[in-house]
C-alpha cells in the first residue's frame, strides 16, 4: 500500500483526538475504541527514539483514561501492517467493541 492510500497517514479526524506533535498522533481507534498513537511517517518501524516518544505519549493518555496500570500496550499491527501504530488496551476493550457499551 502506498502511503498515498494509506487510512493511518490520511489522519481523518472520525474519533477524539488527545495529542498530536511531529512525531505522532493518539486518537481512539475506530474500530476498537481504544487510544491508539499513529506514527507521522509511512512505514512499520520507527527509530527506537521516536518509538519510545509514541508509547509515552499513548502510555499518558492511557493513564488518565483507564487509571496507573489499567492497559496494556499492544504493538501488533493487524490490519494495517505497513504503517506503525500501537494500541492501549484495558481488560474490557473486546466485551465494550462487540457488547455495545462502556464498563
């Protein structure tokens, strides 16, 4: 995929949006509505600088919105592989994604 075609590069403001430089952005994610931090660049693998900038970023967000220790971080990119990205996920993200509601 080029990064022309690329969702994550296009940055379409659909969910709320927490923090943004000019590394990164965290919005929630679309699908899983959960704080996700969105590399500027096109490509899976940011230096170990601008990676350990993103998961602090999304580490704060992740914290005010789920408490010290509420999430993990997962660094699996499923559906868009080729465009780094991470997610913060508390223990109830798939029951709320897929039972239609906030715990």
């Amino acid at each position: 995929m080029s990064s022309s075609a690329c969702e994550l590069c296009e940055a379409a403001r659909m969910t709320t949006w927490y923090h943004e430089d000019d590394v990164c952005w965290v919005a929630d994610c679309e699908i899983c509505m959960v704080p996700m931090v969105v590399w500027k660049r096109h490509g899976p693998e940011p230096p170990e600088g601008e990676l350990a900038h993103m998961l602090e970023r999304l580490s704060h967000v992740a914290t005010d919105r789920f408490g010290e220790g509420g999430f993990n971080l997962d660094q699996v990119m499923r559906q868009i592989p080729d465009h780094f990205h991470a997610h913060a996920r508390d223990p109830h993200w798939w029951s709320r994604r897929f039972g239609g509601g906030f715990r």
